[in-house]
C-alpha cells in the first residue's frame, strides 16, 4: 500500500490510466478504419482507369454516336459518374444531357489545360482530384476524382481524349465519420480527465496550492506564514519542511535587516561616494553620492590602443564581454568608464590599489579594495572622494609662488645688475649711461605695472573697485579697438576683422573704461599667441542671455591654443598655461584674464573660453543690456 501513499505514485496511477484508456479506445477505431479507408480508396482509382479505358474502346467503334454517349453517361451515372470526349485541338463533343442526373456538368477545361492532356495525346493515361481550389465553379465541399485516357480512330491513331470524373462523397463522408470519430472519443477523455483532475485536485493540488500561497505570502514580506499538515506522506513531509525552512528565513531575514540599515546608515552618511561591483563590472551597490557618480560618468567614452573611442572594454578581457553584460541586465549599470583599469587591476592582481583620476575638469581619489568569496575574487569595492577644490587650491598656490618668484626675478636682478654698474662707474660715455638708466626705468615700470595689477585685482576681489557707469556703445568701443590695435595687426603680419550688426548696440549701465581694458587684455594675449599669417576676429552682436537681452562680444583668434587641462585655471591669478614662463618685451603680468573676469562679474555678465590645443582660441563675453 506504499503506492497510495507516495505521491509520485499518485501521479504516475492517474497518467498512465487516462493515457493508456484515451489512446486504447483512438487508437483501435482509427487502425481498422483507416486500413479500410485507403484500401478503397485505391481500388476506387483503378476502376475509375479501367473504365475509362473500356469506354474509350467502345467509343472508337462509336466515335460519332451520339446515342451511345448519351447511353454511357446514363450507365455512369448510377455511379456518380460522367464521361466527357474531346479531340486533340481541344474541341470537347457536345453529348446530351441525362436526365435525372444528380451530378454537375463540367467541361475538360475544368480539370485540365492543354499542356496538361499532352501526355494523354501522346498515349498516357491521367488521373488526379479536384476541389473548389483548383476551379471557382466547385462547391466548398465538392471533390472529385478525375481520369484521362487517350482516344484512338479505326486505324489505331489517336484523335482526341475521353474523361471520367466521378464525385468522392465517399472521401467527405469518411471525413465527417473520422470527424465524429474524434469528437466522441475527446468527449470520453474529456469526462475521464475531469474525473482524475478532481482526484488530483483532493489528493496532491489543495495541498500544493497551499504550499504556493504560503510561498507568495513569504515572498511579499510575511515571513510568519505556516502552512498546515494535513497528511504524513511526501506533501505532509514538505509542508514540515516549508515551515521549518520560513522559521529559519524569518531569522535570517530579521538579521540582515538589521545589518542592512546600520550599513545604509553609514553608506548614507558619508560624504565620500562608495560603489560595490561583482567580477562582471556590474554596479551591485552604491551610496547616493555614488550613484549620482555612476549616472554621471556612463556617458564619458575612452579610446582603445588604436585610439577608436568605445563605450565599454574590449571583449575577451579579465572581465568578460561588457556590452553584453550591460543590456542582458537591466536592473544593473556598467562600471564608470574611468575606473575600469583601476578595476581590471584590482581584480587581476587581487590586491587593492589606489590612484588619482582627472574626470571632467575634476579630480578624484580613488581607493579600490578586492571583495573575495573563500578564495576567489568576487567583486570590488571601490571609495571616491572629490579632491578638485584641493587639487586647485594646490596648483594655484604652486603657480603663486613660481610665477611672482619669476615675475619679480628678473626686474630685481636687472635693477641690482644695472644699479652696480652704475656704482661701479662703469659706462664711459653719457650714452652708455642713459641707457643702463633707462633699462633700469623700464623694468621699474613693469614691477609697478604688476603692483598696480595687484592692487587692482585685490579691490575688485573685495568688492572695492569703483565704477562709472552710463549709456555705453559697444558698437562705437569695438571700432575703437579695432582701429587701436590696426597698426600692431599689420606690423605683426595679423589680419585682424571686426563684425558689427548695422543696428548699434547699447548698454544702459556700463564703465566704458573698464570695458575697454577687458577688451585690450583680451586682445593682447590674442597678438601674443597668434603667429604671422593667422587672423583675429573681433564680433559684437544682441541676444539673449537667460531670456533677458544681452550683448555678446567675440574675440577669436588662430594662435596655439589652451590645454584641455588648463581650461579651467585661466582665469585664476598668475596662472599661465606656458608652463616654461617664457618672457619677452610683450610678456604679461598673468593678471589680465583675473582683472576680466572680474570686471566682467562687476558688470554682471560671463566670459567663457573654447579653445583647441593647436587650432586658436575664442573668448565670449555675455553683457546684460539692463541690469540693476
């Protein structure tokens, strides 16, 4: 009695039962049926071809009796049948009608072409079935079986076809008893399958169903869900285990809930961004701060040994094909792009590491340790902290002290040098000696230019620097600096272009002095970097700046340009991007683009840089035509 009791027993009972009676019962009607189906079937064939050809026979001796064809198709048609004659130039003989005839009249044409009855013309003998999807004129129901033989003349020579078609009502009706066949066999598996489907439903599916519903109440969080034991065999043994197994998942689940907010706690309150990856590179866990990293730098490519920009690692690397990886899971991000060689180290070498990275304009720190699984890598674990204030902050400090070292550097040594020659008496003429007096002004003016810069710079920094304002044209300025700086243009060997709109362009509130002091620094760091043979474009134009009318001047120059890496610091005090801090007669202080922007800032308008190392510059100031 262990059978009964084992619900794989059950199952296997209940299926071979109804499969064996379903098949038993299908199975027995359709052998003996079919056997008797094709074996007339096939003898109906060839008594259509004899007949035919018995008819054809008789009607070389008869060929141009109408009465005998009349005769023949009254015979035939006690049979369901009809003969049709038609000579070799598709002329079919008009034979008439028989009375009382159930079956439709049709003509050759309606069951074979020309090309078709060739065959027959050359001494074949043809036969096939027809239905409504070879001719129109057809019943949706109707088939028919069709037979051509060849027709000879008295001398043996063939003249023309003779055609029996027959209709297959007994073909639609094994059809309709196959039909009826099936339908009375499905009602009794039917009955059958709802008899056994309820004994399963009592004996294994109740209990499952529960099973199923204490499973989802689970899953939906109600770790507390029992289900009951209602019997000792397999299905009472689960249910046992199901409820031991919630038991252990509800502690479980308790402990790692704790654990989980004390480290989202954490997570949360930490300033420094944090990203958990698995060994595919996938994102598994971050803090807000990393998250906002993540969304921010999926957008940044890299570029391969071939310099090709791409989206992701190359395939057949430590980590896998990343894009698939990336789209067959949706609910996870792909590692930054930035990270991804610290990453390939980290997990290669199963150490941890640290480094520096320089991610649009700014700089992180990132440290990046291995997370294992017993003995093999699982992940990483990586923790980022924005060091571009302190980064800047470091720079611009350096660049102080290296820059006013050199700009004080040398007009010191040349008034020390020059002062002691003259000391010393050593001009022996009085031109030598005004000339050493006038270096020697010369670079007294150049450290007072720089202690005026300074000095300027400061006040503007502390809001001290005092401005005239009033109705300025721009359009009047900027053709006053064109002609201003002409004659240095054709000296140089520059062309230097201005653009104005005919309308003129007015600022209500503005120090036309200040303006143009931003425009001749502007200008002058163009002639400094732009070579001979090269143009300047000076562009003045009205817009609108944050939906307020504004005026927008353009100074564009084709000199070398500014490093990506330097965009950001130009317009920090004494900050150069010719890190050599060459000097000539033309050299600056390293205040002019500090002394614009603030100017510019007092004026409450921008000025922003583009420029590509080794193709120029563009300077664009943005002025509001109206401000308070």
């Amino acid at each position: 009695m262990f059978i009964f009791r084992s619900v794989v027993g059950k199952l296997w009972l209940t299926i071979i039962g109804l499969v064996g009676v379903v098949l038993l019962i299908l199975g027995f009607f359709l052998v003996n049926y079919m056997e008797n189906y094709f074996a007339q079937a096939t003898d109906q064939r060839e008594n259509m071809k004899e007949m035919a050809l018995k008819f054809s026979e008789e009607a070389t001796t008869h060929m141009y009796n109408e009465q005998f064809y009349q005769l023949s198709n009254e015979l035939l048609s006690f049979q369901d049948s009809r003969m049709l004659v038609i000579s070799t130039d598709m002329k079919e003989m008009a034979i008439p009608r028989t009375n009382g005839s159930q079956l439709a009249e049709f003509h050759v044409s309606d069951f074979y072409t020309e090309d078709e009855l060739k065959p027959v013309f050359a001494g074949q003998t043809k036969d096939k079935q027809v239905n409504k999807s070879r001719t129109g004129r057809f019943d949706a129901e109707a088939e028919y079986l069709v037979v051509a033989v060849p027709l000879f003349n008295l001398e043996g020579a063939i003249v023309g076809a003779t055609l029996l078609y027959q209709s297959l009502q007994s073909l639609e009706a094994t059809q309709s008893y196959m039909l009826r066949l099936f339908v009375y066999v499905s009602i009794v598996g039917f009955l059958m399958t709802t008899f056994f489907a309820f004994f399963l439903f009592s004996q294994i599916t109740r209990p499952l169903q529960q099973l199923k519903k204490a499973a989802d109440f689970i899953t939906h969080g109600e770790y507390g869900t029992r289900v009951p034991i209602l019997s000792k065999d397999e299905i009472g043994e689960l249910a046992k285990t199901f409820n031991h197994m919630g038991e252990k998942v509800q502690e479980s689940i308790h402990a790692l809930s704790q654990e989980k907010e004390h480290l989202s706690s954490i997570l949360r309150s930490m300033t420094d961004a944090v990203i958990t990856l698995d060994v595919n590179g996938s994102v598994m866990l971050s803090n807000p701060q990393g998250e906002k990293i993540v969304e921010e730098w999926s957008t940044i490519e890299w570029s391969d040994d071939e310099g090709e920009p791409r989206r992701f690692p190359k395939p057949d690397t430590a980590l896998g094909d990343w894009g698939l990886m990336s789209f067959n899971n949706p609910n996870s991000m792909p590692i930054p792009v930035p990270l991804i060689p610290l990453f390939e180290a980290v997990v290669d070498e199963s150490a941890e590491a640290a480094t520096k990275l320089h991610v649009q304009n700014g700089v992180w720190s990132v440290a990046m340790t291995p997370l294992y699984s017993r003995d093999q890598v699982r992940g990483a674990v990586a923790v980022l902290r924005d060091v571009t204030e302190e980064e800047r902050l470091d720079k611009l400090r350096k660049d102080f002290v290296a820059n006013v070292s050199h700009e004080l550097r040398t007009p010191i040594s040349m008034l020390q040098g020059y002062s002691e020659a003259l000391l010393d008496d050593i001009p022996s003429t009085p031109e030598e000696r005004v000339e050493l007096v006038q270096v020697i002004h010369d670079e007294s003016l150049r450290m007072g230019r720089l202690v005026r810069d300074l000095l300027d710079l400061a006040r503007m920094e502390a809001g001290h620097l005092e401005l005239s304002f009033r109705e300025v044209e721009v359009d009047s300025l900027v053709r006053r600096m064109h002609r201003k700086f002409a004659v240095l243009a054709k000296e140089r060997g520059i062309a230097l272009s201005v653009m104005l709109p005919e309308e003129p362009l007015i600022l209500r509130r503005a120090d036309e002095d200040r303006l143009e002091q931003v425009l001749t620094n502007l200008l002058d760091n163009a002639f400094r970097h732009t070579p001979a043979g090269a143009n300047i474009a000076l562009k003045a134009e009205a817009c609108l700046s944050k939906d307020r009318p504004a005026i927008r001047i353009e100074i564009a120059d084709e000199g070398q340009g500014i490093p990506a890496e330097d965009l950001p610091f130009i317009f920090e005090r004494f900050y150069k991007a010719d890190k050599a801090r060459t000097r000539g007669s033309s050299g600056g202080t390293g205040l002019g683009l500090a002394i614009v922007k603030n100017i510019i800032d007092s004026h409450h308008g921008t000025v922003t840089v583009q420029s590509t190392w080794g193709q120029g510059s563009t300077f664009t100031i943005f002025l509001p035509c109206e401000h308070k």
